[in-house]
C-alpha cells in the first residue's frame, strides 16, 4: 500500500501515466455486502464467520456502531467472527457514531430500533448534510420517539425505543434504496409479520436484491408479492459461514482504465455468479466499444479500437456516474447520463462536482436536472477537487492514467471504501 504520509504533498497525489494495459488483478471485498452480513450476523442467534470482509472506513464505522451495543467483531485479516445477539441488541443509555457511512447511518437505526431503551446517535457533518427522512418516519411509524435536530440527516439524535412490532409501512425509495434496505435487514427480528410497501419509484434496484441475498443466507424468509411490495416473516437469522465477492464498484476503476488507456484488465473472483448490480458497468462498457470476456468468477473488458459515447441511464448503477463520465471524456462522441438526479444528496453532489471538475480538465460537460453531458474538448492536466468523496478522487485518478499532470486532492479519502486504491493503479503498471 503507497504511504501517503510520505508523499511531498500529503494532501496531493499526481497520478502517472500508463500504456497499453494487459493484467489480472483482485480488488477487495464488497463493501456493501460487508454492511449488510454485519448486520445479519450481529442480530443472528449464534456465532457467524465472514469470510473476504471488506476492512475499510465504511465497514469500521458499521463495527464501532455494534461494539457500542456489545457485539463485538473479531477480525483476522479478511477473516470476521461475530457473535450474535439473537434480535435483542442492548442499546439503553449508549452512544452511537455513524460517522461518513450512509449504509451504517442507514442500516443502524432500524437495528437500534430493535432494542428498548434511550440512546443518542451522531454522525460526521458529511452525513449531516445527507438525507435520512424516509428511516426516521417509518421509525416514528412503529412507535420510536426520536428527538433530532435540524439538519437534513436529523443528526445528533435522541432515540427511545421499545422494538419494532412489524405491521405494514409506506417507505419513500426515490432517493436511495439504503433505507429500504436498513428496514429489510431489521425486520426478521420484528414482533410480527412486517409489509414494506414503497410509496415512490425505487431506485438502484439491484441493491435490494443483494441485500434480500444476504437476508436469506442467514435464514430470512423475504417475499416481494409486487413490485413495490415486501413480506418479511418474523423469522429472526441464523449464524452462518458467509462468503463475501469482491465489491463489484471497485472493479469498475481496473475495468474502467482499460477503456481509457486501452488494452485488457482481468478482475479475479467477480463475475456472472456475481449478486452485485454494478458488475453491469461493463454492459455499458460494452456499448462504447469494449469487448467483455465472461466467467462465473472473472470478467475481462479489452478495448483495442474506437471508443464511443453512448446515451444511458444510470438509475440502477448510481455509484458508476462518476467512473462512466471519466470514461466518457476520452470517447469520440458525446455521451448523456440520464437517470440519477437523486445522487447530487451522495456523499458530494455528484452531478454539479463531476462537471466542474470535468470541465477543469478542458472537456464540455453540463450538468442536467437528472443527469449529465460529456463531450470531447482538448484534454489536459489539472488539479481535481474531491469534496471529501472517495468515487470522485478514485474517478478522476484515471484521467492521469492517460493526461500529463492530473493531481488529486485529499487522495486518502479512498480509504472510505478502497483503502488500497492507489496500490492498484500501480499494479496496473
């Protein structure tokens, strides 16, 4: 892993130029499948073993928030065991961060919500600009008593609760699938039968069959009579040996780099078996020239010729806006992302940022109420704002792969997710 204390400039990382790419490489566990078996372990009746566990800012801010209601997460190396708190987590008079995490804000409170008692919950001030309506309504439905102060997340917080007794929610989805998610996850240990019916579209779909995947691993019983309904049974989880994929976003960086600088790159253990959406990045990478080699456990993109711009919608593959419009700097025609207003309330606004800092390296991008455009401009080197975001800084990182003097800021943000993210690019060499 590249010492970032070590560098002249800390704060500054200039990425180095590549050519012709032809390598195999791993990338690190799935941070959201990670998430979610920490909470399906924690609430499960018996001692889980998570195997390939994601060890990074996102993952830690999920186990600070379980040490603090006593379940603590034995880790070596990839290798996690938790003992489980069989649906009754002890959360009188505790205090709880989330820090930068929305699937730890997300996920912990309907979870705390299962124990009965006060608590306090805070979070970093990034997540304090972030959304959490939907999660505190239907707590308040199901009788929690929160006291929050004004800011988009209701973070800090007090919290009564006395568990969920299950019954039938209405659930805002149309800014982000974590709260329906959060609810699924806690609903196997509610009192009764929970019916979650969701009042909006719903978007990045694909992240609630994942977590559905990971519910019944650990013995949930989850039907979806309709497409905006599900049926949790009061089931509560079982301990279990859980293997964890590699994340599937961060694969679309190595994968990604091939497009740009042209060439093959092979990542290993993620493939068609694959229960991630984001592994259909390369469907897209597909329609801009790519050609993609699949297996169950591998997917390989090469991109020897043309590279073009395509018109897409990104809804159910949110976290890729910034890779795709990195990638869509270097095509010969213009590409559109629709679909993903929505994620301007991500960690940054990654449509109004992505386009400035687009622009910043000489190429026509505009921001759309629901999306953006990116056409060819004459490229050159520039120094990228990351606005604290970890996709922006691991995004933009591989415009240096091809252009003389691309500079990221705060490089170390990565951490949140892809702490090794740097070590990569190199390896990539």
């Amino acid at each position: 892993m590249i010492d970032l204390s070590a560098l002249p400039d800390p704060m500054r990382i200039e990425v180095r130029r590549h050519t012709a790419l032809d390598v195999a490489v791993g990338v690190p566990g799935s941070k959201s499948i990670t998430n979610r078996a920490l909470v399906c372990a924690a609430l499960a009746d018996g001692t889980s073993t998570l195997l390939g566990a994601l060890d990074a800012d996102d993952t830690a801010a999920m186990r600070s928030v379980l040490a603090a209601i006593g379940i603590q997460v034995q880790v070596d190396d990839d290798r996690w065991m938790i003992a489980g708190c069989n649906g009754y987590p002890r959360v009188d008079g505790v205090h709880v961060d989330v820090r930068q995490s929305g699937t730890t804000a997300r996920f912990a409170l309907p979870l705390l919500a299962l124990g009965t008692g006060q608590l306090t919950i805070d979070a970093h001030p990034q997540m304090r600009g972030r959304p959490m309506g939907p999660t505190w309504q239907a707590l308040r439905a199901c009788g929690a008593d929160p006291t929050t102060a004004p800011s988009p997340s209701g973070f800090p917080a007090g919290l009564q609760v006395s568990g969920l007794p299950g019954g039938e929610l209405l659930l805002a989805a149309d800014t982000s699938s974590q709260f329906l998610s959060g609810l699924l996850l806690a609903a196997p240990c509610a009192r009764g039968p929970m019916r979650i019916v969701v009042s909006t579209d719903l978007v990045s779909e694909p992240y609630i069959e994942m977590t559905i995947a990971v519910m019944r691993a650990f013995g949930a019983e989850v039907g979806r009579p309709d497409a905006r309904t599900f049926v949790v049974a009061p089931t509560g989880y079982r301990a279990c040996d859980f293997a964890i994929e590699p994340d599937a976003s961060a694969a679309s960086y190595p994968w990604a780099a091939a497009m740009i600088v042209g060439g093959a790159v092979t990542v290993e253990g993620l493939g068609t078996a694959s229960i991630q959406g984001d592994v259909a990045i390369v469907e897209v990478f597909e329609q801009m020239g790519a050609a993609v080699e699949r297996a169950p456990h591998r997917v390989t993109v090469r991109r020897d010729g043309r590279l073009r711009g395509v018109r897409v919608d990104l809804r159910d593959l949110s976290d890729m806006v910034p890779t795709l419009a990195v990638v869509a700097a270097f095509a010969d025609s213009t590409t559109t992302i629709d679909g993903v207003g929505f994620i301007r309330a991500k960690e940054s606004d990654r449509i109004g940022g992505v386009a400035e800092e687009l622009r910043k390296l000489g190429v026509e991008a505009h921001a759309l109420g629901d999306g953006l455009t990116i056409a060819p401009g004459s490229l050159h080197g520039a120094e990228i704002e990351t606005y604290a975001d970890h996709r922006m800084a691991m995004a933009f990182a591989l415009a240096g792969l091809r252009i003389e003097g691309v500079a990221i800021r705060d490089p170390s943000c990565v951490a949140k997710t892809y702490p090794g993210y740097w070590a990569m690019l190199d390896t990539l060499r």
